[in-house]
C-alpha cells in the first residue's frame, strides 16, 4: 500500500523532505536508475547492495530507499534494527516476479546436486533459499572460486546467467526469468544507432539479450559502466541499460554525449524501468512524513536470507575456501 501524498498547496518539496530527512535520522538512497531529482536530492545514489551496505554503516535511523521492493527488502535483511521505508511499495521487478518461491523451492528440491546461486533482483524468500546471492558486479568472482565439478543453479535472470556461462565455460541450469527493461533493446536499431555515430563505443548491462552483448564494446554493472564512461577515449557512449544512469554521467562528464540503446520502436522510452518510475518525489515525501510503507520482515526468514548475502561478501572477498562450498 502506497502512503496517502495529499500535501499542503505550495509545499516546498524539497526543503520539507530536508527538514523531514533531519527531524527522522532518516538516510535517503537512489538508484541509478530513479529519475533525476530523486537522485539529487539523495545521500547516496549507487548501485542496489552498495547503497544497503553504506546505510548500514550510519547512524541513521529511518533508510527511505527509492528504488524497488527487493532492493528495500535488502536494505532492512543487512540493517534489522532501522526503519526502512519504500516511497511505492508496488515498485517491484519483473525478475522478483519471474521467480515465486514455491516453484524456485520445488525446483532446488528436483536437483538437489546442484548449489543455488541467485541473482539480488529476487525475493527475501528465494535469498533464503539460495547457497550464495551474487550480483552483476561480483558474479565472475564468486564462481571463480566454486569447483568445476560442482552442479550450479543459477537464477532468476537467464540472461546475466547464460552471459557468465559463456564468458567462464561454466555450464549452469538456468531460471528463466529476464528483465523486461534490458529485454525491450532492439538489435536491429542498435544497429541503425551504431551507423548514425560510428566508433562510439557500447557500454551494455549483463541483463541484456545476447543479440545486444554481442554488439557492446563493454559489458558489466551500472557502477562499471559509470566507471567506463569516465574513461573510454571517444566523446559518445551508447548505452545499453535503463535511461536514468545517464544523469550521472552528464553530471560528472558534461563533454561527452551519452545516447541510450533503442526499443522496437526507434528511442529509449519502452526502457524505462516502469517500477523505478513508480517513485516520485511527492511519495518520498509522505513516506519521510508518516514512516510508510514500511519493510517488514520475519526475523527467522531475515537471519535465512542474510546468510546467502554473507556468503556473498565473503567470497568477494576471497575469504572463502573452495571447500566450504557444497550443495545442501
């Protein structure tokens, strides 16, 4: 359920959500992909996992994460005692969506060889039926370090899976769920776009399809693609993940030209993440004011999830040995 976001006319949004931000204790994080005001207006724009670690490490007492619910939900698995609030709660992911755990429980159950890695766009639920959470970011590390006689799992984005299959020779049974922004991209007009700007690089997200990895000069996490941004030699970038990001890149490299992958239809409208959309910064606002709606969860299920995400910590930072992995 959505707070109510009726507000006194003439209501100065942003110095009410500065005063409501001080009088909570209250941290606010944005994705990148928020629309742009949201993200100016944040402590801490960043990548899902990076921004429920760094609010973690305050003294904050309220988190109003804009993004989407898993990310939320993350947000309360790694700070149990703080307030998280999620400014839409119906801001949710096809990813999470593809992925229910019952049929993810059942499937486990049908190959009980196999270890579960999954992938962080998915539910507490399915976190706390995983060996190992991995993210865009750290999911090359992570499989590094498993056995190549060990059976994997790995779910819910068939598309980031089947791109880490092929770049490691990692042979893994994967959920077939998919992003439905990265989905949209259109080869045909990537094509176009590449003949209208020749030698700009593409900078693409692992979420996309194989006909879009095919044609990037860069694949990797937002944050990587922040990171290769501010360092290819040219002055133009097509970009091939959710719109929004840009705003970052124009903030920090305002003489270079960013230009996002197209849909089917020619532009890059279709590749806004409708969930992230669902944030304004009128439901910010209420969520600061009135303290909902809030994130919620069974402490026996957190301690469940938050182990997957500690595994995950751990061996991104190689402090796992080869041997503590196993199905289970």
């Amino acid at each position: 359920m959505t707070a109510e976001t009726s507000m006194p006319t003439g209501t100065d949004l942003l110095a009410e959500i500065d005063r409501l931000r001080k009088e909570r204790n209250a941290v606010i994080l944005a994705h990148y992909y928020q629309r742009p005001e949201i993200q100016d207006i944040a402590d801490f724009v960043g990548d899902s996992l990076d921004l429920s670690r760094k609010a973690a490490a305050t003294d904050a007492d309220v988190i109003a994460f804009c993004g989407v619910k898993f990310m939320a939900d993350t947000a309360k698995i790694l700070s149990p005692g703080k307030i998280v609030v999620l400014p839409d709660m119906d801001a949710g992911c096809s990813l999470e969506d593809s992925c229910p755990p019952e049929k993810f429980k059942a499937f486990r159950e049908a190959h009980p060889d196999h270890i579960a890695l999954s992938y962080i766009n998915c539910s507490t639920e399915v976190k706390a039926l995983s060996d190992i959470i991995v993210t865009s970011s750290s999911a090359e590390t992570i499989l590094s370090q498993i056995p190549l006689d060990q059976k994997i799992i790995f779910g819910p984005d068939r598309h980031l899976g089947g791109y880490l299959s092929r770049k490691l020779g990692r042979d893994m049974l994967l959920w077939p769920g998919v992003c439905i922004v990265h989905e949209a991209f259109s080869e045909t007009e990537l094509m176009k776009l590449k003949a209208q700007h020749p030698g700009a690089p593409v900078a693409a997200h692992p979420e996309c399809p194989p006909s879009i990895i095919d044609h990037a000069d860069y694949v990797g996490s937002t944050s990587g693609i922040l990171k290769f941004a501010s360092e290819f030699a040219g002055d133009t970038l097509i970009v091939a993940t959710e719109p929004h990001i840009m705003h970052q890149m124009e903030k920090a490299l305002p003489e270079k030209t960013f230009i996002g992958a197209p849909g089917a239809d020619g532009n890059c409208n279709c590749n806004i993440c409708p969930y992230m959309a669902l944030n304004t910064m009128e439901k910010l606002y209420t969520a600061l004011r009135d303290l909902e709606p809030r994130i919620e969860i069974e402490e026996g299920l957190r301690v469940k999830a938050k182990a997957s995400l500690d595994r995950m910590l751990e061996m991104a930072a190689g402090t796992v040995g080869k041997g503590d992995l196993g199905a289970r």
